[in-house]
C-alpha cells in the first residue's frame, strides 16, 4: 500500500473508532488519546497490513489491544498524586504483591497452601489475577466463557478454605 493512500485511508475509520473508544475507555479525552495512539501504531506497523483484508478490523484489533495493554499497565500502577500545588508523585514504584506478606515463612506458608487448590481452578484464577479478561481466558484455554467463570468462582472458594486459620482468621 502506498505511503501517501494509507494515511486517508486509515482515517475514514475515525468515527468508528472514535465510538469503540469512548465505549471502552467512558471517557471522551481517554477515547481520543486511544484512538490517537491507535492511528500512530497503525502507520508505524503500515508494512505489516496485508492489502486486501479488512482494514477496519486490523484498525480495531489495534484499537483493543493497545487499550488493553494500557489498562494492564495501570492496574499494576501503584502511583499517587499528590493534589498540592507541585502534584508531587508518592508511591511510584510498583506493587510487589510479596512483599505484602507479613514475613518470608508466611509467604511461604501461604503459596504452598495456595498450590494445594487443583490446577484446573488455580491456572484460570491465577490469569483472571493478572488481568486478562474472562474472554481471553476462555479463547487461551480452549474452554466455554461459563466455564471460565466457575473456575475462578471455584478457585477463590478453595483459597479461602485453604487460608483459613493462617493469621487468627476463621
């Protein structure tokens, strides 16, 4: 495809995109930043568009993922701004889940209790923890979307009866 059709091209998907956007992100500055930023991988990644096939479905598999690789980033963001007048950054590092843990042995304690759940539950909790999407976890393992949901359903179940006691808790 040439350089100097491409960009016109991409653009009479604006409106579409702008709505999936606003859909996905509810707010209009964050669809307009996503959409912007979906133009610019596209006419960096230019070469890899295969011509002939759907460019409003190449468009919109841009658009999804980079939202949901921003939306992972922010999840694991543990940052804070102060609303001062120097807005100054608190808290910028990210979140070490084990350092959470009171001590060393009950991480220990507490990992190998978790182990015990069956890996059927475990693998689609553990993915579901990291922040992919019920969707994603069906189409990844192969499994119905109901199926998704009770396994993670199940799994937190027999996380609480395997953690029961640790720390005084009942």
């Amino acid at each position: 495809m040439q350089h100097d059709t491409f960009g016109p091209q991409i653009y009479q998907h604006q409106q579409f995109l702008r709505a999936l956007a606003f859909k996905l992100t509810r707010h209009s500055e964050d669809a307009e930043d996503l959409v912007q930023e979906t133009f610019y991988k596209a006419i960096k990644n230019q070469t890899k568009y295969q011509p002939g096939t759907n460019l409003r479905g190449w468009m919109y598999t841009i658009l999804k993922n980079t939202f949901i690789n921003n939306y992972r980033k922010k999840k694991n963001q543990n940052t804070y701004l102060d609303d001062s007048e120097n807005q100054y950054v608190l808290g910028g590092m990210m979140a070490n889940r084990e350092d959470e843990a009171d001590s060393p042995y009950e991480m220990t304690n507490i990992k190998n209790r978790i182990e015990l759940v069956e890996s059927t539950y475990l693998d689609a909790f553990m993915m579901y923890f990291n922040g992919y999407k019920y969707e994603e976890i069906a189409n990844h393992m192969g499994i119905p979307l109901g199926t998704v949901k009770s396994r993670i359903f199940l799994a937190r179940r027999k996380m609480i009866e395997q953690l029961r006691g640790i720390r005084g808790h009942a």
